[in-house]
C-alpha cells in the first residue's frame, strides 16, 4: 500500500508517533528502545505492569513515563 504524496510515495510502515494513554508491547518497546521480548520479560517479572486484552497485552502512558524517568 503505497499513498501518492508531495512527488515521494509515503511508505505504510513509516511510523508516526501519537501520543496516547495506552501502548502495545511493540510500541512500548520503540518507547523504550528495547527489543520486544525484553517488555514481554519485564511483564511477566512483575517490573511493568500490563493490561491483557484478547490475545493483546497493553502498557499505559504512565507506566512508561515512569521506566523512562527512572522510577520503574
């Protein structure tokens, strides 16, 4: 899926960053610039907490600001 744009074509798999209250273990892991699995070990070590939803775990806004500022 490639969307004409300002003559360069927009690539579905460039990321734009939204803020919002609640992140996907993969967006929380580019937050956090760790691998993936590295937040799904610290989910189940009990270091970050997580809602699962479905077959979908997910890390609220707050949590992360905490990791990044140190507090986690």
């Amino acid at each position: 899926m490639v969307t004409e744009g300002q003559g360069k074509a927009k690539r579905w798999w460039k990321k734009t960053y939204v803020e919002r209250d609640v992140y996907t273990v993969r967006e929380a892991a580019e937050k956090l610039r760790v691998h993936f699995n590295t937040v799904y070990r610290l989910i189940a070590s009990g270091e970050i907490q997580a809602v699962r939803v479905g077959k979908r775990r997910f890390v609220s806004k707050a949590v992360l600001d905490g990791m990044l500022a140190g507090k986690g």
